[in-house]
C-alpha cells in the first residue's frame, strides 16, 4: 500500500467514519498527527495532496476540505464537512 494510500485509509477509517457514526458534522485532523501515526518521515506535501484530491473526496464523499495553517508543513490542518 503507498503512502498516499495509508494517508487516505488512516484518515477516512480513524476520523471520518467515527465522527459520522457520533453524528458529527465536522471532523479536523492535523499533518503532524498523521504524520506521527504513520510514521511519514515529514511527507507533508504528501499528506495535503492526499487529503485535499479528488481520490480522496470519492473515498470518503466529503468536500475538498479547509485548510488552516501552513499547507504541506506540520502545521496544517484539515477540515473536513462531513
């Protein structure tokens, strides 16, 4: 599986469909948490590509979602309508 892969499985399985289940509307993760989790080594443009493209709309049928803070860096944040 590619990164970009896990990035996208991690965030839809871990975040997304919790939050659904909870009857949550919104739900945020950050860069640096997936990255931690995942064990990235830094690919934050990775992550921001992954969560920010088309795949990942389709995967987990949301929006493209806001980002707050530095986009591919640490910082960032992704917030998702759900």
């Amino acid at each position: 599986m590619s990164d970009a892969e896990r990035i996208r499985t991690f965030v839809f399985e871990k975040r997304i469909k919790p939050a659904r289940v909870r009857g949550e509307t919104t739900v945020s993760v950050t860069a640096h948490e997936i990255n931690d989790v995942l064990s990235l080594n830094n690919h934050f443009r990775n992550i921001t590509q992954s969560l920010t493209g088309q795949k990942f709309r389709d995967l987990a049928s949301v929006p493209t979602p806001k980002v707050l803070g530095t986009p591919e860096s640490s910082t960032a944040a992704f917030v998702f309508k759900i």
